[in-house]
C-alpha cells in the first residue's frame, strides 16, 4: 500500500480559544478560518481544529491520539514549553528529547527535538 498522510485534526470546545492558542504556539496565522473547521498549514501538513458539538458529534479527550510535532533543536523545545501545562515530563528518550503538553482544548501534543 502506498499512502501519505497529509493532515490530522483535533477536537475542540472553543474555536477562537484553539485558533489564538495554535496561532501562538505556531508563530503564524491560521490559513483557513471557519466556525466548523479551521486549517493551518504547517509546511504543507494540513493541522485542523473541529468544533464537533457544532456538529453534534461526542468525542472524548485525552491521549488516545497523540500528534508528535518536531523542532530544530532543544533551546526551541524548551521556550514552546515554558508557559505551558505539562503532562508528560521533558525526558531523553535515545536520540530525541520528548515532552508532552495539554493544549487549550485538553488535547495531549507531544513535542520532540533530537538530541
């Protein structure tokens, strides 16, 4: 089988919340705004956020899914971190350091840098 994938989507409560909180944290604006769902482009990786009770879908929160997102190095790690809740410590694993925050929705993220 041959596949790509090429975007994900979280789940959240409050879309103007999740876009200012993904707008800092990316350091970019949101390419698609909407109500229902809104898409930033992060070189070329469609990350979406879905209003679901808009749709009066039911989800449940927490680390069931677990988007991992790569920076460039430790230093940049630590800054994205340092105003945020943690849930999983900031811990060498091999060669990555991994850390992992709950966003502004509840949603776990993880972050890595190599070491």
């Amino acid at each position: 089988m041959d596949c790509h994938i090429k975007s994900l989507y979280l789940c959240v409560k409050n879309m103007e919340r999740a876009i200012r909180f993904y707008e800092n944290f990316f350091g970019k604006e949101v390419t698609i705004k909407n109500e229902i769902y809104s898409v930033f482009d992060i070189n070329g990786f469609r990350f979406g956020l879905f209003a679901f009770e808009k749709m009066n879908e039911n989800h449940s929160f927490g680390n069931n899914c677990l988007p991992s997102i790569n920076v460039a190095d430790l230093e940049t790690l630590k800054n994205k971190i340092k105003d945020l809740e943690l849930c999983f410590p900031l811990t060498q694993i091999n060669t990555n350091w991994v850390v992992e925050f709950i966003d502004s929705e509840g949603n776990h993220i993880e972050l890595t840098a190599l070491v």
